[in-house]
C-alpha cells in the first residue's frame, strides 16, 4: 500500500501541474495548440494510472501534508516555473517508483511527460515579456523630446539589435501618446523587439504591451499590475538600494537604475553613479538596467559593474544613423571582455 500511495500522490501532483500550465496556454495566451496539448498529457497519465491507487490515499497520514511550501513571487514566470517544475520531477519520481512497482505503462506515461514538460516550458516561457528580459542587453528609450521622428528611430533601434523600445513622451495627452504609441508598437513588431510603455497603463493595457514602465512617482506598481494584468512586464526604475528592495517585494519583473550621469531627460534626479550598482549588485535578482547619460565609452567603463545590460536615449535618438548606433552599443554591451 506505501507503493500505491506514492503513486496516487505523485499522479494527482503532476496533473495539478499540467492542469495550471493548460490554463495558462488556455487562459494568458488563447493558445488553442498548446493547452490541447498539455490537456492530452495530463489525460495520459491519468489513464496510465491504475484506478485502485485511490483506495491506498491517506491524506491524515501523510507527514508531509500539512508542511509549509516556499511561496511563489506570484508573477506569470513563477507559475510557470514552479509548475513546469512540479511535473518534471514528479514525471521522474513516477518513473521509478512505477517500475519498480511493475507498473510499466505508468512508468512509460512518467517518463514521456517529463520530458515533454521541459519543452512545453520553453514554449510558455518565450511567450513572456517578463522572461524575454533575460535575453535583453540593450534597451532603448525613445524620447520624443530627444528625436524628430519617434517611430522612424524606434523601427531603426530594433534593426539595430536593441531587445526592447520604450517610447517616452512626456509632453503628450493620454490619447495622443496612444496614437503615437501604436505606431510605434507595429514599427518594431516582427522583429524580436519587446515594445514597453511608459507612465501610460490604460494605454498598455489597450494595445496589449509588452511591458510597461513606471517612476517612483507615478502609479504605484501594485496598481499598476492590476491594470495591465499578468502578462505585461513591469519596470520599475529605482535611484537607491532600498527602492530595489521595496522594487523587488512587489510586482516588478525588471528595474532601472539610475541615473548613472546626469542626464537632460531627467534633471530633477541626481546622479547616481556606479556606486548604485556596486550597492545593490548582489541583492539584485531581476533583469536590472543601468540608465542615465550612458553613451559607449561611458558603457566600457562600467562593464565589470554592469548589472545585466544598459538602458540608453540620447545615444540612439540624437545620432545621425540611429541603426548604426544601436548596432555599435549592442556590441560594446555583448563584448565580453570589460
């Protein structure tokens, strides 16, 4: 019976895990494909499982059923993660223990569902924005106090190399800057670019965003979160270590940091420095950007401090070949040598 109550039990564990990752597929994306798919697996070991498993289930008795479990940040990453986690080990546990309970049919179904699930994960995980971050060493703002032509700049940093745009523009009226912003949202479409918002969370709830940035002093990210949803990525910039701490509690997926050097778009905030970096360099645990007056000498320099990547405007937006410089920054960012 000890055999059959493990088997009950790690069933039942990765089918809640497959039932999640379906709604998710189901639910974030309308991805019909995908939840068919993990549907069909979580059906598949269902059916492999012997139905007399359930008369061996002892909840009461299990010492390990009231036993506290670490507590997911509870962004869309996690949920993924812990649950595609969740049905990998329970595919190899089930495995095992199947076989040597000469059950081979469900020692066959764990097998195939665990590695099944490290694919599936892949999938969900490059549909979002949050994850995708980690693959992002430039990002770009587009300033329209910077630049003439926003899209035109916005669609030639993404030639360039540039892994995300935000669009910046403070001189705009809600609906202007949504108009704007949709342009430049179907600028770098099509071309592996994350497109980010600033301040606006109607707006990036309304064009369906991928990320959208916020200031200390703009909406509070909680509230932020509740507007635009889960699958949106969330920056927060932060100018001290505490603010990356508080940052880094609630629902942010990535930070700014800054400003580096002092910078136009940003008079009212005093430099920061490397020190910023050096403080906050081993509590940082999200795709973190230094920002502020960089350019690519000043980039150099701080490689060896260097958090994850570099957020840049002026650099881009006031050059003559817009394409050229995002190209050249991105170099200088992916060289590995400081």
């Amino acid at each position: 019976m000890t055999a059959d109550r493990h088997l009950d039990a790690v069933v039942n564990r990765i089918a809640e895990g497959l039932r999640t990752l379906e709604d998710v597929a189901r639910f974030q994306f309308d991805d019909r494909e995908l939840s068919a798919r993990l549907r069909e697996l979580r059906h598949q070991v269902r059916q492999a499982a012997p139905a007399t498993l359930i008369d061996a289930r002892d909840t009461p008795g299990d010492v390990a059923a009231l036993a506290p479990t670490p507590t997911p940040r509870g962004g869309l990453v996690d949920v993924v993660r812990a649950n595609a986690a969740r049905v990998q080990e329970g595919g190899r546990s089930l495995a095992e223990q199947a076989a040597a309970a000469g059950l081979p049919a469900l020692a066959a179904a764990g097998e195939a569902v665990r590695y099944h699930a490290y694919t599936l994960e892949s999938r969900l995980l490059a549909r979002i924005p949050a994850w995708r971050l980690w693959g992002v060493r430039l990002y770009v703002l587009v300033d329209t106090s910077l630049c003439a032509d926003p899209t035109a700049v916005a669609a030639a940093a993404a030639r360039g190399g540039a892994g995300a745009v935000q669009l910046r523009a403070k001189g705009l009226g809600v609906r202007a800057y949504r108009d704007l912003a949709a342009r430049v949202r179907d600028a770098v479409a099509g071309r592996g670019c994350l497109f980010v918002v600033n301040d606006h969370a109607a707006v990036a709830r309304a064009l369906d965003a991928d990320g959208l940035h916020v200031g200390q002093d703009d909406l509070d990210p909680v509230d932020a979160r509740r507007v635009v949803g889960p699958r949106c990525a969330l920056g927060v910039s932060c100018h001290t270590a505490e603010q990356v701490d508080a940052a880094q509690v609630g629902p942010a997926d990535y930070l700014g940091l800054g400003p580096m050097f002092a910078t136009g778009t940003k008079p009212h905030e005093p430099e920061r420095g490397p020190g910023l970096l050096d403080a906050v360099r081993d509590r940082l645990r999200h795709p973190s950007y230094a920002i502020g007056g960089l350019d690519g000498e000043r980039i150099r320099t701080l490689r060896p401090r260097l958090p994850h990547g570099v957020a840049v405007a002026g650099a881009v937006c006031r050059a003559a070949d817009p394409e050229r410089a995002a190209a050249d920054l991105a170099a200088v960012v992916a060289d590995p040598e400081p």
